[in-house]
C-alpha cells in the first residue's frame, strides 16, 4: 500500500493515480 500511495503522490492525482494503478494490476 506504501508503494501505491507514493506513486499517487508522484502524480499529484489520487483519483487518477488510483485508477492506472488499479488497471495495471488487473
């Protein structure tokens, strides 16, 4: 979760963020 939550900090989007993470996983 640690990881996740840097990279969305990195985007600055958390909504966006969240959802490219998200389907990169998937």
């Amino acid at each position: 979760m640690a990881h996740k939550a840097g990279f969305v900090n990195i985007v600055g989007n958390p909504n966006v963020g969240k959802s490219t993470i998200m389907n990169a996983l998937v």
